[in-house]
C-alpha cells in the first residue's frame, strides 16, 4: 500500500480514495493519474458503493496541482525541455456514477483544484488555501476548470480568480459557494465521513437520479 500513489480503502457503501504523495504536496504525475483513472473504473464497476470520498495524504496539501505547475512556481517559470506532460485527472472522477465529497485537508491549487471541482461536495479544512494560478505562469487550467468553476460560483467569480490567479483561503471559498463547509481544527474527517454515512443510508437509487 506504501507506494501507491491512490489509496483506495471501503467501508461498508463507502469508498474512500486519497492522493498519497504527501512528500510532494500530492501534485500529480502520470503514475498518480493513472492509478486514479483505474480505482474510478473500479467503483463504477461496483453497484454496492454509494459514495466516494477523494482526500489527500498528510495536512500539508490536497493537491498542489500537476509536475508542470509546480516545475514552473520552483522555477521561476524557467522549465528544461521538454515541459513534463500534463495528465487529465478531473474527467474520470466527473464520470463516478455515485456521489463524490472531497475533503480539503491542505491547498488546493491548480489543477488541484480542479480535480475538487470535478466532485459534487467540497468540505475544507480552515486556513486552507485554493487558486488556480495557471495564468500567473503562462497556462490555461485544462482540465474542466474553466467550465466547472463558473458553473459552480457563476461566471464573474469565476473569471476574478482565473484571469487575476488569485489564491483565496477556505472562508473565501465558502463565501463564493466553491466549498459547501469549512471545518475547525481536526474535524474535517469525522465531518466528511458522517456527511458520507449520512447519505450512502438514503435510497442509492434515488440518490443516484437526485444527483
């Protein structure tokens, strides 16, 4: 389980998936896209789960966003050629046919941040930060953050953060509707889990259409 770079763990009707690259601040890489894509077939090949939850290991980060993203913060955006590849993780988590929470233990950034988008609930940890920098380093969020996000806190919001690259803490979110909750000191887990409990126990038919 220590190399995988996606935690899959069930319990009961609920799957839990955390990004386990902790050292790293869960930025992604093909391995991680990878193995995300295969454990979100996997759960829409299982009619017995009713809700995923999407996590990050440690209480440094979710996700800081993909290898390019962070080359060019590190670099000043100097990057050696050829530029690392950018690998899509937001299309197979969008296409889980069960409810997804994603609980925002650290930042959330870049693409990142889009992945959160990609779930249906998004509970934060207080004092996390979450922006799309893209633009600030010469790149366009391309994976569904453009659409998402303005579907989610309405077009004028959306393009303040996009095109300003702000970075906003997990109030701001709150106040633009980009989180549903924002949880005080350690209770972010218990939240989100009795968020998922609380749901996996309705009618995962009608749950299902609902969503």
């Amino acid at each position: 389980m220590a190399d995988k770079t996606i935690l899959y763990t069930r319990q009961d009707n609920i799957v839990y998936l955390t990004l386990n690259r902790p050292e790293v601040g869960n930025i992604i890489d093909q391995r991680l896209a990878w193995e995300l894509e295969e454990a979100c077939r996997r759960i829409n090949q299982d009619e017995g789960i009713y809700v995923v939850v999407i996590t990050g290991a440690g209480d440094r980060a979710f996700c800081c966003g993909s290898e390019l993203e962070q080359e060019l913060i590190q670099t000043g955006g100097m990057v050696k050629e050829p530029l690392p590849p950018r690998y899509s993780v937001a299309a197979p988590v969008a296409a889980i046919s069960c409810p997804v929470i994603v609980a925002l233990n650290g930042d959330a950034l870049g693409q990142g941040l889009e992945l959160a988008l990609a779930g249906d609930i998004r509970l934060a940890k207080a004092g996390v930060k979450l922006g799309f920098p893209q633009v600030a380093l010469g790149l366009v969020p391309a994976d569904g953050g453009t659409q998402r996000l303005p579907r989610v806190v309405g077009r004028g919001k959306a393009l303040e953060l996009l095109l300003g690259a702000e970075i906003i803490d997990a109030e701001g979110a709150y106040n633009t509707g980009l989180v549903n909750r924002v949880v005080a000191g350690d209770g972010l887990a218990a939240e989100t889990q009795a968020m998922a409990v609380a749901i996996a126990g309705k009618g995962p038919v009608s749950v299902k259409y609902a969503r």
